[in-house]
C-alpha cells in the first residue's frame, strides 16, 4: 500500500534560480508593484476626490484600478519577499488563499473589461440614450454580477485544487500558486479537474470577448462615421489602446488555461504569467485614465491643492 503523507506547505521554485538574475529581477518587480499601487490607488482616489468624474465610466475604472491592486497584490509582495529573504515557502492554507484571491479578482476583470466595452459602446454609439442606458442600477447591477461570479468561480476552483492529494512532490514550478503547476503535483486523478478548468476559462473568456469585439466592432463603425479627421484619430487611438491591452490579458488567460495539461510548458507559462499578474495591472492605470483628459485634469486639481497647503 502506498505511503501518502499530508502537504502541510509548498515550495515556490520562482521565475529563475540564476543567482546574478535574482537582483536585477527584485528592482524591476518591486518598481512594477510600486507602480502598479500608486496608478491603481491614485486613480481610485482622483476618482472619489473629483465631483467631475462621478460618471458610470469612472465608477467602472476605479472598481478596475480596485480589481488590479487586489490581484497583483495576491502574487507580487509573496514574489517580492522571495527575492528578498530567499525563502519561497508557502503553507497550505495560504497557498489556497492566494489561489482564491487571484482566481476571483481576475475572473472579475475578465467580466469587468467587458462591461467596460459596453458602457463605452452606449457613450460611442447611443449618446443620446447613455443617461438612460447606463442607470446607476443598472451600472451596480453589472459590477455585482461580475465580483459575484469571480467569487463563485474561484470558490469552485480552489474546492476542486485543494481536494486533490499531493502525494508525489511538495515542490511547485511556478512563482505563485497556480492551477496548473498544482494539478501536476497531485496524485489524484485530475480529469475532472482539467474539464472544470477548461470549461469555465472557455465560457469566461469567450463570452468575454464576444461582448468586447462586438462593442469595439460598432464603435468602430461610428468613429468612422464621424465628420472630424482630428475626432476619428483621437478615438481610433483610445480605441487602439484599450484593445491591446484586451488583447493581452484575454490573450495570456486562453494560452494559460485553454491548452492541453500534457501540452504545458511551465517555463513558458511562467513568463506569460508575469504579463497578466504584474504588467497588466501595471499598465491598466495608464491606458484606461491617466491619458485622459479629464484626469489629468483631476490630477492637477489634486496636486494645486496639496500644493497650496505646504505652501
């Protein structure tokens, strides 16, 4: 009879064990993290701070700077700490709470992008129906519907992972505790597992960018409509820019999750995690607000006033 011992921890192998790879990569993640914090907590602020930007738009991109600042902090400061102390161990229970946390808050801006691409659809394509449109019923209805089925879906996700047996080896080849890296570990049949994961990436992500490209495709068509040469490129720009930044995240999410567990490369996976769980969130800040107008505008209020009382 095979002998199973109880997991009671896990060790995290890391992005790289080069030794003179170690500091160059600690400065670089914690100057992403730190600017992942400040973009992400500064736009949730300007955001709370400016009567101006009480808008359903706004009220979406804060709760994405919201989204963005909890799951690069699930991964990043465990990252950070690792480079720092050399220590990449982790328990169990808290290998099963960064799971859920990450799990939830990145199902949550999968749907989050989406409600985006529609409200911007209603701004771009129906300005005249936008007030009546995008309630703010309406807007708490979409931004419930997307943290409620992040939550349940990682609940789901970290229940079948954490049901496993990890019998065979206590040692995870990965930065963080992913599903992959976690089922290859198990001695249990992961079958089910595999069909779950699959099955809720697949509607997730699909139904995802089916609601972004048919918004995108219709704003489109109504930017090309516009009788200003200056008006279309401004809009094919933002346009451009969010898409890519779509592209990316939806991009990382299908190749992750939507392959063959046979078919993994973990340390090709790991280089494709840091886009989605360091540079996105990184990036989002400065794509979606702060090459707006209306924050910059925000942001020079904020700052004349800060100004003003150390004067």
């Amino acid at each position: 009879m095979e002998n199973i011992t109880e997991v009671t921890e896990f060790f995290l192998v890391g992005l790289t064990d080069v030794p003179e790879l170690q500091v160059p990569l600690l400065m670089i993640f914690m100057l992403i993290y730190c600017t992942t914090l400040l973009g992400n907590l500064g736009t949730i602020m300007l955001i709370v701070l400016d009567s101006r930007l009480h808008t359903p738009m706004y009220f979406f991109l804060s709760n994405l700077s919201l989204v963005d600042y909890i799951y690069a902090s699930a991964v990043n400061p465990k990252v950070i700490a690792g480079f720092l102390t050399g220590k990449n161990i982790i328990s169990y229970n808290a290998c099963a709470a960064q799971m859920f946390f990450f799990v939830a808050f990145a199902i949550t801006e999968s749907f989050l992008l989406a409600s985006m691409a529609f409200d911007r659809h209603a701004a771009v394509c129906k300005p005249l129906h936008y007030t009546t449109t995008m309630t703010s019923t309406v807007c708490a209805l979409l931004i419930g519907s997307c943290y409620v089925s992040g939550l349940v879906q990682s609940c789901i996700h970290v229940a079948f992972t954490f049901h496993l047996s990890f019998c065979h080896s206590n040692v995870v080849n990965h930065f963080f505790c992913d599903i992959p890296p976690l089922l290859a570990l198990s001695c249990s049949d992961i079958h089910t597992n595999e069909i779950v994961l699959f099955t809720l990436v697949a509607f997730n992500v699909f139904f995802a960018l089916f609601v972004v490209l048919n918004s995108y495709l219709f704003i489109f068509i109504a930017i090309l409509r516009m009788p200003s040469a200056e008006g279309r490129k401004k809009a094919f720009s933002t346009c451009a820019s969010h898409i890519t930044t779509v592209s990316i995240f939806y991009g990382t999410i299908i190749f992750m999750y939507l392959q063959p567990n046979s078919s993994h490369s973990m340390d090709t996976d790991k280089m494709a995690s840091v886009f989605y769980t360091m540079v996105i969130p990184m990036l989002n800040p400065l794509i979606y607000s702060l090459r707006n107008k209306e924050v910059k505008s925000a942001f020079k209020k904020v700052a004349e006033k800060v100004k003003s009382l150390w004067a």
